[in-house]
C-alpha cells in the first residue's frame, strides 16, 4: 500500500522521516563526490604531468579525460547546493533543470576538446609519415595509466554503492564516468607499452591511441547529453513508469477512476506528476484534501525521482 497522510495541515511522522533521510543522502552524496573530486584532481595533475614530461599525447589526452570526470564532481558539488532548494514562486517547478543546463554544457566541453585531440594527434601522425622525427615515450606515461587504471576502478565501486544505496541516479552516473576513465586508461597503457616494446619506429602508436582514447571521451559525452535533451524539452516518462504511476493511485480504495495523468522531466532525474482522479460526490473538502497529500507522499516515497507532484479532485459524475 502506498504509505502517507497529512494531519490538520502539518506533517505527519513519516514525511519528517523522508525530509530526513532527503538531508541525510544529500550529505553522502556530497562526501563521496568530494572524495571523487580529490581523487581526480591528483589524477588528472600526474597525467597532465607523466604525458608532458614523459612526450606521451595519448596520456595527455587521458588526463583530459581525467579532467572531464573532475568538472562533473564539481558540477554536482556546486549544482547540488542550487538545484536541491525547494520550489520559490520565481521558480514554482524548483531549479533542476540547474542540473540538466550544467550537464549539458560539460558534454559539449568534452566533445570539442575531443574533436582537437583527433586533429592534433591526426597531425602528428602526418608529421611522422614526412619525415618529422618525434620523441618516443618513456616509462612515465606507462606508470601512470597502470594507476589510474587501479583507482578510478576502485572509485567507481564505492560511488556505485553509494549510488545505489541511497538511490540516486546522478551519482550511479558519476560512478560510470569513473570506470570509463579507468577504461580509457587501457589504450593509453597499450599504446605506451608498445611503443616501449618495439622501439621508435612504433612511436606513431602513441597518437594513435590519443585518437582512440578520444572516440571513448567523444562517446562517454554523448552518452552525458542525451538524457539532457528530454529534460530541456519537458518530454514524460516512459509508459512503463506511466502504468506503475497509475497502478500506485488506483491503490487508493477511494479512487474511482483517474484520467488526464501527465508527466513531464525535472532535470536528468526528477519527474512532474499531474494526474486528475475521481471520487464519490459525497467526500467532504478536507477528505478530498487528505486524499490528495496522501497520493502525492505515496508517490514521492514509492518512486525515487517523482518530486512534484499536482492532484486535481473531481465527483464521480464529471464530464471529462
């Protein structure tokens, strides 16, 4: 039974329970994405730093990638303090889409820095075809891919059961971008390593693994934007999550029948739910206004990512 009620206008044991526990997983969200945060700035300065001093483009172009993963710890670092306050009248829907517009702007950044490193490393590689001779990397670059395979792994496990612990998908999400760091890393070690096997003759390996490593940033971007484009242009929820919506209002015993169940996109992961139900002629007011605060606390507590939710009440014997 979906759970919740509202007592005399105020809120009842379980809705202080849920605000709680709201604070609660804001926090460890906060102290995992710092951790993430540290972590990637120390990533991201040892591959800037092995792929200059080490003439390795390929880690260079893996720091970038270990650059990406810190600007999206701090956009949910700073994001979350502005798109977690409550609904204002300036506002009345809240400020996810904060979320959604600071998402959207780090997938862009990635892939046009990824579009540079393919022409940069493009021509290189006809630079080395004519004749122009480069210097082959050293033991450097291959070290700290080894790393940074090891913890961005290890980073990705605990965000992970952060994330599902308490629920959230922006964290899971984070945690993913972990691991594709951790998997671009491969190609760059590969890439180091042969041209450390073969000799100086492989050095084209180098910018060629830039150029792959690039196709995963280029991809791990895409895979960042696309869910940014339904919350921008309010698209609703999957007819799957329509149909456990309904199924969640009709368990209410006073429902006659609903109809009008509109749901659009707040953000990467919050959902609006409007919905019109009908009910017997004779329900008093305040029982017609109960029934809705326990509709729309059934469904913020049954469904993670419903956070707004309008029931408008009508008498069973309405022309719809």
């Amino acid at each position: 039974m979906v759970k919740g009620m509202m007592k005399n206008g105020t809120m009842n044991t379980g809705e202080y329970a849920q605000r709680d526990e709201t604070v609660e997983n804001l926090r460890k969200v906060r102290r995992i994405t710092w951790i993430g945060f540290w972590v990637n700035v120390l990533l991201t300065g040892l591959k800037f730093a092995a792929g200059i001093l080490g003439h390795s483009s390929v880690l260079v172009a893996d720091a970038v990638h270990s650059l990406s993963d810190l600007l999206t710890d701090a956009a949910i670092l700073i994001g979350s303090r502005f798109w977690g306050r409550p609904a204002d009248e300036v506002h009345p829907h809240g400020h996810a889409k904060i979320e959604t517009l600071v998402t959207l702007l780090i997938g862009v950044a990635l892939i046009l820095v990824s579009f540079g490193l393919v022409h940069e490393a493009v021509l290189t590689v006809f630079a080395m075809m004519h004749g122009k001779e480069t210097a082959p990397p050293t033991w450097l670059p291959l070290v700290a891919a080894l790393v940074s395979i090891v913890v961005k792994e290890y980073l990705y496990r605990i965000t992970a059961q952060t994330g599902t612990r308490i629920k959230s998908s922006a964290v899971i999400a984070n945690a993913w971008h972990h691991r594709s760091d951790a998997l671009s890393s491969i190609p760059a070690a590969i890439a180091v390593g042969a041209c450390l096997m073969l000799g100086d003759n492989y050095a084209f390996l180098d910018p060629v693994g830039t150029v792959v490593v690039a196709l995963m940033i280029i991809y791990a971007a895409w895979e960042i934007i696309q869910p940014t484009f339904a919350a921008l242009l309010d698209a609703g929820a999957s007819r799957e999550e329509c149909e456990t919506i309904a199924r969640l209002i009709r368990s209410f015993p006073e429902i006659r029948d609903l109809h009008k169940l509109r749901t659009r996109r707040l953000g990467p992961t919050g959902l609006a739910v409007e919905v019109h139900i009908q009910v017997d002629p004779n329900m008093t007011v305040y029982e017609a206004h109960t029934l809705s605060h326990r509709i729309k606390t059934g469904l913020s507590s049954e469904l993670n990512d419903v956070i707004d939710v309008f029931v408008h009440v009508e008498p069973i014997q309405s022309v719809r």
